[in-house]
C-alpha cells in the first residue's frame, strides 16, 4: 500500500475543507481500501466522513432524507424503509455480508467501484477504467459477469451495487456539497456510461461530497420488491437484479417503477418495459413482452449472452409475483 494521510471530518464543512487539495473521502473503507491494498487506488491524503449525518428523517413532503453515513445495516433495519420502501431494504440485505453491511456507508455504496477483475488486476491486465488508453481486456476476454447493456468498446464493466439498482427504482434524489455549492441530481443521473471515459464512474466533480440521499413520497413503492440472480446464494454479485414497484388497478397497470442491476456500467432503468406496461393488462405475456422491449437493445459479449434470456425471465417473475399473477 501506498503511503497516505488521515484526517476525521466532523462535518460537511470541515470534509470539504480537509479534502480541498485532492483528497479522498472515506466512508467505511469496505470497497476503497480493497483497491488501495491492490495498488488500483493510490489516493495520497483521505478524510474520514463517517462523521457526517447518520439520521434518516421525515421530508416536509413525505419522503424520507437519508445521510450520506448511514451504515447500509442501519438503512435496510429501518422500520419506515422497511414498510414504505421494501424493495430498499431487500436489496441491501442482498448485498456483501452482514460485517461489510456493517461498516459500509450509503455514500460510498453510491460510489463503490466495479468488480470487473481485469479492474482489478493492476499488475497483469489492461484496463481503460483504471488507466485510460491502455485498453480493455475483459471486451475479449472471461466475460461472464460484464456488461450486455449501454456498454462502449472502451469499456464492459457492470455497477455492483444493489441498493442503487433500488435507488433508480424509487427515482432517489443524490444531494450534494462541494466548495462552490450545493446541488441535487437525480440518482439515474448520477453515474455514467461508459462511452470513451470509463474511468469516470459518475459526473460529480473533483472534490464534490454526497451529503444524503433523497427518497420522494411514492404509495407505489409499498408495493415494491428485488429479486437478485447470483452464482451463490450470499456473497455474491449479482448476474442480473431487478428491482420493481407496480400498481394494478382493475386488471391493468396504472403505474410501474423498473430498474436492473448486473447489466450495465450504471443502474438500468428500465424506461422501455415501463412505457411498455403502462395501461396494459397485468398479465404474463404484457411482463415478458415489456421485458422483450427493454432488452431489445442489449449486446451479449461471448460468455454472457445468458443474461439477456435471464433479465427478461426475472423481469416477468417479478413483476408477476407483485401483481399476483402466474408467471
Ligand atoms: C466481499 C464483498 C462483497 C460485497 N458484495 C456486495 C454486494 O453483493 N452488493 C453490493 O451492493 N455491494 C457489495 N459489496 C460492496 C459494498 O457494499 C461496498 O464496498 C460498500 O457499500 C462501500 O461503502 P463504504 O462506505 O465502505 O465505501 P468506501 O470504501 O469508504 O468508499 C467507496 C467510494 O466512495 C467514496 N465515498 C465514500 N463516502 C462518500 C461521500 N459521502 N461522498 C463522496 N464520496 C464518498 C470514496 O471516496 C470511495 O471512492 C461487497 C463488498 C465486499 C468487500
């Protein structure tokens, strides 16, 4: 490991102060010190912002703000997430292990970095993720776990996280601070494709601090589940998720929230299937036909054309077991 400096914020300002000459934030460490211990990361300075907020509170409009240090095992135990928000918590509790879920924050799950192992392979592998230029060799390489949708010929990394996968779902809201302001974003827009930069995972600006994550009231999401398909039942990324909320009002859909992990460089939402379902009858063929839809775009790699056949068959149990249909 690379030397480096350590320094505790006791709060957004002081965060903000400390990393004003390149630092790195460090949320729990789960995920930022593994690349560092593997060279892939050789930050020279960081600063602790698990002092940072770690309440989840009520918003005036009937969501619910959640600090950017809340430890994943807080969030998913939640009694208003786990009621209002129950595709939130199952997919945290989809996630790592109970002792990372522990330690890892809300912040740095946003911002954790692909498990693509080329990505990791500092020493033996081309990467344009970690070094720009140098090329991909995951493109032709052992690529079972990578990308089939928005991917570039830089790049076919996957995003890991689940909880953003349910994030995209629920149409979160990112807030953020930096030295010249503050400002929100839509989580969907907060990380990228991967187009010719893929070492950029998402748009936030050198220095910017994810302060809280925004959920907006929605009746909707109580009606709301994710469903994770992996080679292991725990500890495990996942090969395909799904995350879905639904409303079936007289047989037909009225209104629908659906987004994918395991496919892409971002979490998928899954806008075609949604404008595929909408009005529909709430029934097997309409889930796969907008399952079709969605995944009409995808482009399978030589070892992962399976995931294309997976999302779709996840998809329609997924939306079939929320409507109450047979799939
Ligand atoms: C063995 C293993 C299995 C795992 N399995 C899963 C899984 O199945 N599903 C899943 O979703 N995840 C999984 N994870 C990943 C885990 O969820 C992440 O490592 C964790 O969420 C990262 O949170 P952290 O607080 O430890 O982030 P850190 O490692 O501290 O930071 C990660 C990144 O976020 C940045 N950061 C942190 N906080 C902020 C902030 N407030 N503002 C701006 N930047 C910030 C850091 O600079 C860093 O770049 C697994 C991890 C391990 C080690």
């Amino acid at each position: 490991m690379t030397p480096f400096s350590f320094n505790r914020a006791r709060d957004t300002t002081q965060a903000l102060e400390l990393a004003r000459h390149g630092a790195r934030y460090l949320g729990g460490g789960t995920n930022l010190v593994d690349l560092m211990r593997e060279t892939v990361e050789r930050p020279a300075a960081l600063v602790d912002v698990t002092g940072l907020s770690r309440d989840i509170t009520d918003t005036p409009g009937g969501g619910l703000m959640i600090g950017a240090a809340v430890t994943n095992s807080a969030l998913a135990a939640h009694p208003q997430v786990r009621t209002r928000y129950p595709v939130l918590a199952r997919a945290i509790l989809a996630g790592a292990s109970a002792q990372i879920r522990n330690m890892a924050t809300v912040g740095g799950n946003l911002l954790q970095r692909t498990r693509c192992t080329y990505f990791y392979d500092a020493e033996g592998s081309r990467c344009n993720k970690r070094q720009p230029g140098q090329g991909c060799d995951a493109k032709d390489g052992f690529n079972r776990i990578h990308a089939i949708l928005g991917a570039s010929d830089a790049c076919v990394a996957t995003h890991p996280s689940d909880m953003c996968v349910a994030f995209a779902a629920l149409d979160a809201v990112v807030h953020l601070s930096s030295a010249t302001g503050t400002r929100t974003l839509p989580l969907t827009d907060l990380h990228r494709l991967p187009g010719d930069h893929p070492q950029l995972d998402t748009v936030l600006e050198a220095g910017e601090l994810i302060t809280a994550i925004e959920l907006p009231s929605s009746p909707l999401a109580a009606h709301s589940t994710y469903r994770k398909v992996r080679d292991r039942a725990s500890y495990a990324f996942a090969l395909v998720s799904v995350a879905a909320a639904i409303q079936v009002e007289d047989g037909h859909v009225s209104d629908v929230r659906l987004a994918l992990g395991g496919v892409a460089h971002k979490p998928w939402r899954a806008t075609r299937a949604e404008a595929a379902l909408r009005g529909q009858a709430a029934t097997p063929d309409t889930f796969r036909a907008a399952a079709d839809a969605e995944l009409a775009v995808a482009v399978p790699l030589r070892d992962n054309g399976f995931k294309i056949e997976l999302a779709k068959r996840t998809i329609t149990a997924v939306l079939a077991e929320l409507a109450g249909v047979d799939a």
